[in-house]
C-alpha cells in the first residue's frame, strides 16, 4: 500500500498545484494533440451507404427490410413472420404504425419482469453507422427506455434511410447534442462467445434482430 499511497498524494499535489480552470485549458489542450489521421467523413453515395450498412447486418445476422407498403401492413407482415402477437412498445412511438390484431402495451414503466413475458419490442432509433452496421438508441420516448429494447428476445426498429450515416466519426458528431442522453450502440443480435468460443445468441439482448428501413 506504501507505493498506491505515493502515488495517490502526487496525484493530490498536481491537483491541488493548478486550478480547475487551468486544468480545464490542460486537458483540452491534450485532447487537441491527439493525433486524428483516421478517416472524417464518408464518400459514398446514398445507395452504396444504405447497400454497406444492410451488408453489416446480414453478416451480423440481423434482417434489413425496406417498406414497400403502408407502415402498419409492413410492420404487420414482419411481426407475422416471426410469429410474434404480443410486443411491448416504446411509449412514443407513433400509434398510426401500429397494425390491428396484435397486442401491443406502451412500456409505462414496466419492470424487467413484465418486459420479460412480451414476445418482442417495437421501437424507432436515431441513426445507423453504414462501416459497422452499427445501430443507434436514445432513451426518448420514441425509442424507449435501454430495458426496453434489452429484455425482450425479439427486437424491430424502424430506421429512416435518411440516418444512415457512413462512418463512426460521423456518427459521432451527429450525436454531439445529446450525448449527455442514455445512448445504446449494437451491431446485430445480442451475441458472445465466452461459452467455449460458440456463439450464442440473445445472451444480452434480443436473440432475433430487424431493421425496418424507411
């Protein structure tokens, strides 16, 4: 403990030796040095973006899926392909989407239990990263809490085409005005190998992932 306690009192001494301003302009300072060489920004067409991204998903075992009907019938024919009837939705998301004969409950706060008896969730999120596959959620109305989207086996979020973003710098600064929001960056299915390096799925997250592109 002798060596942890002296480096915990230098730690104190450079702190107590400048103010919080000075160290403030310090660390920006250090921030600004750090060297960016990666790439900034995409150079892709939309169509070879939203082609990249759809690729990302497949390889993650996630399904893309364009409307090519009235939201509620698309959303309809996906959930009956699944075979799911009963989700839990996120409390905004807009009620025109959402097709007759399923059962749908706002998620009011539900807790981890009652999110765990619904067979999936519907959500909307805020962007896609095209390079990763990568999809974006804040905790917004429209979008759900973090347990929302988590609990449930099943997961369907609908993406505007529009949000496709190329590449994570990108992303980055798209999401600069609420980055002090709850945010949940997944690629694909909840999936690990830890279990003797066999992937198995839906081990923190949802086992069966859909992206509906709009």
């Amino acid at each position: 403990m002798v060596a942890r306690d002296e480096i915990l009192n230098r730690v104190r001494t450079a702190l107590r030796a400048r103010s919080g301003e000075e160290r403030e302009r310090a660390s920006r300072v250090a921030y600004e040095a750090i060297p960016r060489t990666y790439r900034q920004s995409g150079t892709l067409p939309e169509a070879d973006r939203v082609a990249l991204f759809e690729d990302r998903l497949r390889h993650y075992d996630a399904r893309p899926i364009h409307v090519a009907r009235e939201m509620a019938d698309e959303i309809a024919e996906i959930l009956r392909s699944r075979a799911k009837t009963k989700l839990v939705v996120a409390a905004g998301f807009s009620n025109d989407w959402l097709p007759a004969g399923f059962e749908f409950r706002r998620d009011d706060g539900l807790s981890k239990t009652e999110l765990d008896g619904y067979e999936g969730a519907v959500t909307s999120c805020t962007l896609g990263i095209a390079v990763t596959g990568t999809v974006v959620l804040e905790s917004s109305p429209a979008q759900g809490r973090r347990a929302t989207a988590l609990v449930p086996d099943y997961h369907l979020c609908v993406l505007r085409r529009d949000d496709i973003i190329e590449t994570v710098p990108e992303a980055i600064r798209r999401l600069e005005p609420i980055k002090n929001r709850p945010l949940t960056f997944f690629s694909g299915p909840s999936a690990t190998v830890d279990i003797e390096m066999t992937r198995i799925q839906g081990v923190h997250g949802p086992r069966t992932l859909d992206i509906l592109i709009i």
